[in-house]
C-alpha cells in the first residue's frame, strides 16, 4: 500500500489512455496516485510491470501509481478524476457507494440515452459533491511523457473548491487555468468530437488545407452558438476548453475522431469503421444527442448535421457536396 502523505489523496477513475495518462501526470512529483482498471487483470499488470500494455504501451509509469479493480476503494479519495468513456460515466457512479466531496470529470461528451451533460450525471449520481471539469488541448502520449500542456480547470464549487484542487492538480508541465463555467468546458469538449469527424472526413477526401481550416472556422461558429444557448459563457468557449481543443483535435490523426471520419472520407462504412475500436471515438455517440438538443433550441449546427448523415450512412462526397450547396449568408458568429 502507498503511505499517506497528509497531502488530499487523489484517484483516478479509468484506465484508458487518458485516464493512465493522467495518473502519471499526477504521479510524476512522487505523489501517491490510485487508479482504479475495468478491464480484468490490467490492475494487476500495471502494479506488475508499471505499464499499461493495453491503452498506452509507449508510457513508463510511476511506481507511486496504485491500480486496483475494486471500484469501492476509489470512494475513499478526497479527489476523484472520473474518465470513463462518457456513455459509462452514469454506470460508473451508481456502483459507488460514496462519493468525495470533489469530483473532476475529464470525459468529453453527451450521454446519448438522456440527453445529460456529464456534470448532470455526476450531480444526479452525488448531489453532495461538488462538481469540476478537467478540458483542454491534451494527447494523452504527450501527457504521460511529461510534454508540457495547459487545461481548463472548470470548477462548478467557485473559487474555493479552485483553492481545494488545483494544488492538487497542478504539476510542473500540467498547467490548469481557472474558471467557473462547468457549462462551456463541457460543451467545448463534447461539440468538439462531433466536429473532428468532420474533419477527418475533409482529410479523408483529400480536399486540402483550406476546406479543413474553413470547417474548424465554421465549426467553432456552431459550438459557440450552442454553448450560448446552453448558458456557458464566450469567454470559455474561446479559450483552451473550446477552441484550443478543437484545433488540436481537428489538426492530428492521433485524434480517435479525426481518424474515424478520415476513414467515412475514404469510403468505409460507418458500421466498418466503428468495428473492432478498443478506445471509443466519442464523438459517434454524442452527434445524434447533439443534434437533437441543437434542434429543440433552435441553434442552427449544419456540420452536426453533415456528421449525423455520414454516421447513418450517406457518402461523404454527397454529403459535403451539400453543405457546399447551402445558401449563401453574412459570416456572423449568430447564423
């Protein structure tokens, strides 16, 4: 067992590659870091050979990572960074019996059978908790080989709750930035998936440099317009959580989404392409959600619609061909 050190004890919740990544962030002083593995066996492996062979082979972990399968144990944190994939979060939680007074989601997404925000989830699941956000611009290869990176650190408790885990958080080359807005960190996040798709498809269609930068350009008009409607703030919106993860996720195949829509441009199915995954791309489970809260408020989002074609099985040329085709209009933020 890993001794205390008075300092809040920390855990991490998931054992993909983010989530792994993130312990060894977190782990990288020496601090004590629990992590709690689904999969059977892989605690046992990571405690065994300090590596996670399964989600990020490239990463030598710290020995100061604790891994575990049991879920209860994680209850015991005073911090816990849940990175379940987004449509799992909701399960996660009710096989916990106690939850810590923090709580940081760092999964991006809408969960599809309810139309939830993420930190709807977590506050249905623990109302006592207070509920942050973890968001920004991050692969998890380059976090786990301590490769400098800023996030948005949402925090949902105000600036106390701020002062509670940022000291936590914050390491030498994992720089949290402060903000209130649970509501635009998470809608930068989730909006931002569906988006990448889009962008992989452009990629995968050869259509070039400026179709792809005109698309993130536009993509960003439609995850403002949504944010606003959902109450997160521009400001949010505009900084690391919004547009610097779009960019990043738009601009590199080691984005899961960005590689499955550059698989749609190349012409395999939708269903071909989903096949097999064991990391999930996100973003195929919140564009229908997204689509549909979208249309219950009125907010115009034409590339969510592009992708929800595409995922239901139109070619990419006709559906690109389409949003060619869309009228002309002033190229204001509101249309």
């Amino acid at each position: 067992m890993i001794e205390s050190t008075g300092e809040p004890s920390i855990g991490v919740v998931g054992a993909g590659a983010w989530g792994t990544a993130l312990a060894q962030a977190l782990a990288s002083d020496g601090r004590a870091v629990k992590l709690w593995a689904l999969e059977d066996g892989l605690a046992e492996a990571i405690n065994a050979t300090h590596r996670n062979d399964l989600y990020l082979p490239s990463a030598a972990l710290s020995e100061t990572i604790e891994a575990t399968g049991e879920l209860s144990v994680m209850s015991n944190c005073d911090i816990l960074l849940l990175v379940t994939p987004a449509q799992h979060m909701g399960s996660t939680l009710e096989r916990m019996n106690n939850y810590p007074r923090d709580l940081v989601l760092c999964s991006k997404g809408i969960e599809a059978s309810s139309g939830r925000m993420m930190q709807e989830v977590a506050h249905d699941a623990a109302p006592g908790s207070d509920i942050a956000v973890l968001s920004g611009p991050t692969f998890a290869h380059e976090v786990a080989a301590g490769l400098p990176c800023a996030v948005t650190l949402a925090c949902g408790g105000g600036e106390a709750q701020w002062d509670r885990i940022s000291p936590a958080i914050a390491r030498q080359n994992l720089r949290p930035y402060y903000s209130d807005d649970v509501i635009g960190a998470e809608v930068g996040g989730a909006v931002k998936n569906v988006l990448a798709i889009a962008c992989g498809v452009v990629d995968g269609l050869g259509l070039g440099q400026n179709a792809r930068n005109a698309l993130i350009t536009r993509g960003f008009a439609e995850m403002l317009r949504f944010g606003v409607a959902l109450g997160g703030k521009p400001e949010t919106l505009n900084g690391l959580c919004g547009l610097g993860d779009l960019v990043l996720t738009c601009s590199s195949t080691s984005s899961r989404n960005f590689s499955l829509g550059k698989a749609l441009g190349e012409g395999m199915s939708a269903d071909g392409a989903l096949a097999d995954k064991r990391t999930v791309a996100e973003g195929a489970h919140t564009a229908p959600v997204l689509r549909d809260i979208a249309r219950a408020r009125g907010v115009q989002m034409p590339i969510v619609e592009a992708v929800n074609h595409l995922l239901e099985g139109r070619s990419a040329p006709d559906v690109v061909a389409e949003l060619l085709a869309r009228p002309l209009k002033a190229e204001g933020l509101s249309r």
